[in-house]
C-alpha cells in the first residue's frame, strides 16, 4: 500500500510533465500563445506536486532548500489560468509586458521569503513541516510562519474570489462575441470552463481543510487529492490541447471590445456606423441571395468573416443588419436556415432513409447534439419528434 501512494504521488507529476511538453511543442509550432500558457500552468502545477512526492519520500534536506518557492508557485497558480483563459477569448491575444502586474503577490512573497536563506537548518526543517507553535519560537520561524500564512489563507484566497469573478467576466464576454461571430460553438465554447473554475475552488478549499484540520498525511487523503488531480489535470490539459484559435489575426483592441461586450441597445451600439439606409438594403438584398442561393449555411465552420468576404464588406456590417434588420445574432440566423433545411430534408422523400445525423450535416450541423439544440430552440420540437409527425 505505501508502494501504491508512492506512485500516486509521482503520477501527476508525470501527466502534468507530458501534457505541458506536448503543449510547448503544439504552441511553438502553430504560434499558439494560449497552448503556451496553459504549458505554463502545467509545469507549475507539476513543480507544486513535486513537493508532496519529496514530503511522501521523507525527502527534506531537498525540501530544505527548495521549499522558499512553494508561496510563489502557489500564487502564481491562478494567474497563469486567468492569463491563459483570456488568451483563448481574446482574438489576436499577445502576452504583454503590463500583465506581469498579475505575477506581482508571487514575487512579492518571493522576496519576503528572504529570511529563510538565513535559517539554520532547523529552523528550515520546523518550517518545511509546519511545526510553528512551540516554546523559544525563533524570531525567524514567527516571521515565517506570519508570511506563510498571510500568503497560504489571505492572500491565495483573495487571488482567487477576485479571479474567478474576472473569469465569469471573461466567459460571458466570451459567449457573446461567440453568437455574434460563429455558426458553430464546438471547439471554440467554454462550458468546460466553468466546471474547471469549480475544480479549482473546491481544489483550493479541500487543500486548505486538510491543512488546517491536519489530515493531510492520513492515507486516504493522499489516496483522494492525487486521483483528483489526475482528474483535474487530464481535464484541463485535454481541453488545453482541444480549444480551437478563434482567430490567428490581429486586431484593433477597440474593435475587438466592442464586438464582444455585453449587449447595449441598438441605436447606441451601431450609432457611429457609416452604413446609409440604401447601403443598407443592398447588403441585405445581397445577404439573402447568398444564403438562399448558394446555401452558404451548409457550411459546418461558417463564420461572419467568411459571409463578409463573399459579399465584399466587413463583419461589423454584417452584424450590424443582422442585428436592426433581423433583430438576431449570426449564430441564430444561420442555425434558422439550418433548421429550415433539416425541416425540408427530413420531410422529403429522397432523405426519408437517412440518419438524423445524416441529416443534421447535410444541414451544416457539426454534431448531432447542436443540432438537437438548435432545432428545440426554433422549432419548440426535437428533429425525431418532427419525423414521427409526418408519417402519421
């Protein structure tokens, strides 16, 4: 059994080595920033469990010297997940010199650290254990024990109520930009991400009760938090490697915020726009000749950008009549043509034979359960439910 938690111990260090080096090669190789920063988090996670293996091995004259890192890894944790979420919402996103503020507490405690360099190697062993309250307490070990606690439970907690609320912000933000944008939402939504925020917090909170209630060596325990991290890990790793650029392009931070913040009234949100009233009607003449006669919505990865180019104008115009003419986003108007088509194909005979998800990507659907979710929404129906109708 000791054998076993051993190897516990070892695995999420190993998963979080290799999926971070499979990161760093993917994102070196595509220029992708967000797969670079999510390597990032993965290798700090890997160092932090590396700390829980040497304290299993009974490892602490390593420990001694590496420990003085463990309040900066710790609150670097959730930065490096804040940073990486914003990369992969923010097209054209590039790690700037000004988001360093967000490593600032890290190399705060990094420097107020100091003193432990000039502990004696006991000192160094009471601190690495927690053994902090006991008679004679060293002037050093109370002023390690103060900073230790203010970095563990004031200052990773505030790290992470105050980014978990910028996170929410961000994935909002996100949805928004997502609707108005795409035809298609897999890859590229971030459901996943609210699961793995909650990961998180409960990660946090379970690693703080089992310090504070002083079970973390018991044997189950070790057993609980590594398979959990395993989970954890493969989770975001997976996903890491999964989530699709929205867009390789740079763009103007202006043009980009207003695409996807929150929804304003229409008079406001288009009042500088040049388009004229007679511009106006000509896109959308053109608009809907495109779509009914070349069925452009047959295409599973269709984007706005893709609609502009074919007509010669640019998104923003594009969203702009969606939005005043037909008082919808471009995920909904092009999924109500989609259906429309479903509709047609599953009510022909030709077609009659076909799979529902035959028919949904014929349709442009990518997946069978976006098109069971479009088709509810618009129609107040399931696509099976609409089948069985005409045959009776």
């Amino acid at each position: 059994m000791e054998l076993f938690i051993k190897i516990l111990y070892v695995l999420p260090i190993y998963q979080s080595a290799i999926l971070a080096i499979l990161l760093f090669t993917s994102g070196s190789r595509e220029s992708c920033c967000s797969k670079l920063i999510m390597g990032a988090f993965l290798s700090t996670t890997g160092i932090y469990f590396s700390f829980n293996l040497l304290y299993s091995l009974s490892s602490f004259d390593l420990l001694k010297k590496l420990y003085f890192l463990i309040l900066p890894i710790i609150l670097a944790f959730i930065p490096l997940f804040y940073l990486y979420l914003e990369s992969i919402t923010t097209p054209g996103f590039h790690f700037r010199k000004k988001q360093l503020w967000h490593f600032l507490p890290a190399a705060i405690f990094f420097i107020l650290m100091s003193p432990y360099f000039f502990a004696t190697e006991h000192e160094k062993y009471l601190y690495i254990n927690h053994d902090f309250i006991r008679p004679g307490m060293s002037p050093v070990i109370l002023y390690l024990l103060i900073v230790y606690i203010s970095g563990t439970y004031l200052v990773s907690n505030l790290q992470l109520g105050y980014y978990v609320y910028r996170s929410l912000q961000l994935f909002h933000r996100h949805k928004i930009y997502i609707v108005n944008r795409f035809s298609y939402t897999e890859n590229i939504h971030l459901d996943w991400i609210k699961s793995l925020i909650f990961c998180f917090v409960v990660f946090f909170l379970i690693n703080e009760l089992l310090y504070i209630t002083g079970i973390k060596q018991h044997l189950f325990s070790g057993i609980f938090y590594n398979v959990s991290m395993l989970g954890v890990i493969l989770f975001a790793g997976y996903h890491g490697m999964e989530q699709k650029n929205l867009e390789k392009e740079e763009k103007e931070e202006t043009e980009i915020q207003a695409e996807i913040s929150a929804e304003v009234p229409e008079k406001i949100k288009y009042s500088g726009s040049s388009l004229t009233v007679a511009q106006k009607k000509a896109l959308i003449a053109k608009l809907e000749l495109l779509i009914l006669d070349e069925k452009i919505y047959t295409n599973k990865e269709l984007s706005i950008e893709d609609v502009a180019q074919r007509l010669e104008t640019n998104s923003k115009y594009i969203s702009q009549i969606l939005n005043e003419h037909y008082q919808k986003n471009f995920f909904t108007y092009i999924n109500t043509y989609r259906v429309e088509e479903a509709q047609r194909l599953l009510s022909s005979d030709k077609t009659r034979k076909y799979s529902i998800l035959g028919i949904a990507q014929m349709a442009g659907f990518t997946s069978k359960s976006s098109f069971y979710e479009a088709f509810k929404n618009i129609t107040g129906t399931t696509p099976n439910e609409f089948r069985k109708k005409l045959k009776c």
